[in-house]
C-alpha cells in the first residue's frame, strides 16, 4: 500500500509489464510443449526460477516486482487448465483483469482527487 502516488503508478506499471511478459511467455511455451506435458512442466519449474533469480537480483524494487508478477501470473495460468484451447483465452482474460485493476486504481487515487482538488481551489 503505497501512499505516494507516483511509488503507486510505478508499482502499477510494474505489475503490467510483468503479468505481460508473462502472459506472451505463457502462450510460447505451451504452443511449444503442447503434446508433451512433462516438457511443459520442466519448462515451467525453469521460467519460475529464472524469475525469483531476476527478482532476487533485481536492481530496483520495481524490476523485481515485475518478476515476481511474472512468476505468479504464469504459475495462475498454467495451473488454472491445462487445455491448448483454453490458456490464451486466459491469458488474455488475465491481462485484462490486470489493466482493468490498474485503470481503475489510476482513476480512484489519481485522477478523482485532482479534480477535487482543481474543484476546491476555485471555490
């Protein structure tokens, strides 16, 4: 819980760029090991320690924020359904929920508050 709204932003775009990384990461590697599970699986194990190694030595919060986004998003996709046919449409379905969330916060913390405060500074 940030209470600066620049830390907030940053956070947000953070979050962003992991959870695509890992949604595009997602996508080429089940594309690619589709017919062998057991690949899929080790490929798996291999992005989230490739992940928590960047987080762990990440030069600023915010790149290891989005490498920890990146591990979650992919360990909530894979393991959500194991359908070919399904994990694009959920990888979509997860960037979205993520933009949303992150719209929305922008709109609450950011956008609202300086329009009161332009509101009240007339008055």
């Amino acid at each position: 819980a940030n209470t600066n709204r620049a830390a907030m932003g940053q956070k947000s775009i953070a979050r962003l760029i992991g959870t695509l990384i890992a949604c595009i990461a997602m996508n080429t590697v089940f594309a690619h090991f589709v017919q062998a599970p057991w690949m899929f699986l080790i490929t798996f194990a291999l992005w989230m320690g490739m992940c928590v190694f960047v987080s762990s030595i990440a030069p600023t919060p915010s790149y290891a924020y989005a490498a920890t986004m990146s591990a979650i998003t992919v360990g909530i996709i894979a393991i959500q359904q194991m359908e070919p046919a399904y994990i694009f449409r959920d990888s979509v379905d997860r960037f979205l929920v993520v933009s949303i969330g992150i719209g929305s916060v922008w709109i609450v913390f950011g956008l609202i508050p300086a329009i009161l405060n332009n509101f009240f500074k007339i008055q």
